[in-house]
C-alpha cells in the first residue's frame, strides 16, 4: 500500500526517502529494487516500481554502481592499427552488431583499440580496476597479452574468434575450416585444375583455420597440396593485391584461386586485371565475409557469408551470462557459414 505525499514536501529531485515514504516501504528496500535484488517480496517490488515512476525517479548511477560493483558498461577491444579498424568492413560489422544486440540492455559499449603491448597494458589495466563490466575481444594475435592477463584477473571475458593457442576461454566463432573447405570444393567441382589460396595472417585463428580448409578440401580431391600455390596475405586490399601479384609469379597457371577475407579478394581481382586475366573466364575467385563490397566489385564476388548477426547476438549473450554470474567461464559457439554464389566463380 503507498502512502501519499503532499506536492509541498516533495524536493525538486525525488529522493530514495521520498520513494520509501510513498511506496509505505522502507529505505532499505527501495534500496533492494533499485539494485535488482530478489531478496525483495512481489508486493514491496510492485510498490516501490509504482511510487518510482510516480515520482519519476532516477537512480542515482553511482551510488547503485558502490552497492552492485557494477559500471553497466562492457569494452569491445580490436587489436589492430586504429587505420584497419575503421577501414575493414568486418570490424564495422562487428561494432555495429554488438552495439545492436546491447540497445535493449542496461549495458553501454566502449571500443577501444590496442595497436601495440603498451596498448594492451594500459588496457588491462583499466579493465582490472573495474571500468568495465566486461570485455569481448577480437582480431587477436597470437601474441597478444590481454586474454591471459584479463582471464587470470578473473574479468567476464569472450573472445570473437577461437583462440589461438586453444586455451579454454568463452568464444564465438564462425566454422571458417568448414567455410573455407565448401570454398574450394566449389571451385574444385567447376573443374579448376590449379586451385591456389591467399591466406590470411599466419598468426590469426582465421587465418590459419581458413587456410587448414583449403588445405583439406585440395587433399580430399587427391590432390597434393603445392606450396607455389599458397601465398600469404594480411586481410588489407592492398596485401591482397600484392599476394596475388606474388601468386601469379609463382604460379603463372593457376586457374582459380581461394582469398581469406573480402578486401584481400577485391585487391586480388585488381591484380588479375592488371595481368591481363579474366574473372571467371582465366581464373575464378571466391572470397570469405560477404562484406557489403562483395556486391560492388567487379565482378560481383562469390563468398563465404559469415552470420554476423547470430554470432554479434552470441558475443553479448555469453558475456552478459558471465557477468550476472550464471554461465561457466569457458562457453563456447561455433556459427555456420554459407556459401554466396555471385558472377567471380
């Protein structure tokens, strides 16, 4: 039952005691509601929730943040040049995606960029002394210090991507073996005779996954897998292009070719042209992402289409489940990937 309290004695700003009073209540338990506690009776939690929206009342974010150690904020973190983040659609769609699925929650995004270990530290730092409530991590090196340094300080953390060295760690993931494999069988079952790759950087998961899928579907075939035909790229337009420049030195019949990523492919299709090659026609190209330039380019990419969405949903729920302490630190997704068949192949 609420109790009523006169417009006269009500301050300019509601106050908890001015919920308390009105709610019949307790301050302590208006205190309880606001911080989510289930200790509180469906009554109480029913009269509190009407005197606050009767009152308009707003918790004050600090004080809730001293009872629940909690900010309502989570980190997405990118290990690269702060030029690739803001260049490469893949992160674009990431930032977006995560940013989408945390709209209707409490939780607000930060990005932040480590582009060397110094980065990282500070990085680490600001997430151990409790800035966040959370972290998702992506584009990781192997190399790279923070899933160690963030796992072992105990901060709710899901890698986007498998980790590198298979250390147990929440993640999601996209089935890029299975990907890349479906990639180059397609171009095998065109009847291409000399189906080459353009990796990705030998120190990502992707990269190397991507590059173990080629490698299975060309061994399937029976096939022996020729080192002329494998070059390695870095996920950039511009390391497309010159990786394929390399590969058509080296491998100057190759007749169809597997890219890592997008903007490898779309750089590797400028170097096609350039050397005088036809897409399909000379050679077939199928690339990994199904980035919005897929469409764009000329001609019109065949590619692996990652489910952005599904796995963006996955990253935000993973790590929100660690956060309200209901999920095993080491859960983990792996989404499906789809072949898109476009004019390139």
């Amino acid at each position: 039952m609420t109790t009523e309290l006169t417009s006269g004695a009500r301050s300019a700003t509601p106050t908890l005691d001015e919920v308390a009073v009105l709610a019949g209540v307790s301050r302590a338990t208006v205190s309880r509601v606001v911080n989510e506690s289930p200790k509180v009776s469906p009554e109480a939690r029913e009269a509190v929730q009407a005197a606050i929206a009767q009152l308009h009342y707003v918790p004050n974010r600090m004080a809730r943040s001293l009872v629940t150690r909690r900010t309502d904020t989570v980190a997405l973190v990118l290990s690269e040049p702060n030029t690739q983040v803001f260049s490469d659609p893949f992160f674009a769609s990431i930032v977006h995606g995560v940013s989408a699925a945390l709209a209707d929650t409490e939780l607000t995004l930060v990005l932040l960029t480590a582009r060397d270990a110094r980065e990282q530290q500070k990085i680490a730092r600001f997430a151990r002394q409790g800035h966040v409530d959370g972290v998702v991590l992506m584009s990781l090196h192997s190399e790279d210090l923070l899933p160690d340094v963030l796992s072992g300080a105990g901060v709710p953390l899901v890698l986007c991507g498998r980790p590198y060295d298979g250390r147990s760690v929440a993640y999601v993931d996209a089935d890029n073996v299975g990907g890349a494999r479906v990639a180059t069988e397609h171009l095998l079952g065109l009847g291409r005779r000399r189906v080459a790759t353009l990796t990705g950087p030998t120190d990502m998961i992707a990269g190397v996954d991507r590059y173990l899928g080629w490698q299975r579907a060309t061994e399937d075939a029976g096939r022996a897998v020729d080192p002329s035909l494998v070059a390695h790229g870095d996920f950039t337009e511009a390391g497309g292009e010159a990786a394929m420049a390399r590969l058509l030195a080296q491998a100057p019949d190759l007749d169809a070719v597997f890219v890592a990523s997008d903007p490898m492919a779309v750089g590797a299709l400028r170097a096609l042209r350039a050397a005088g090659r036809r897409v399909p026609e000379d050679v077939a190209v199928v690339g990994f992402d199904d980035a919005a330039v897929a469409t764009t380019c000329d001609p019109p990419l065949t590619t692996v289409a990652q489910p952005l969405d599904l796995m963006t949903g996955e990253l935000v729920e993973l790590l929100r489940r660690q956060i309200e302490g209901v999920a095993a630190p080491a859960e983990t997704r792996t989404c499906p990937t789809r072949l898109v068949r476009r004019a390139s192949a």
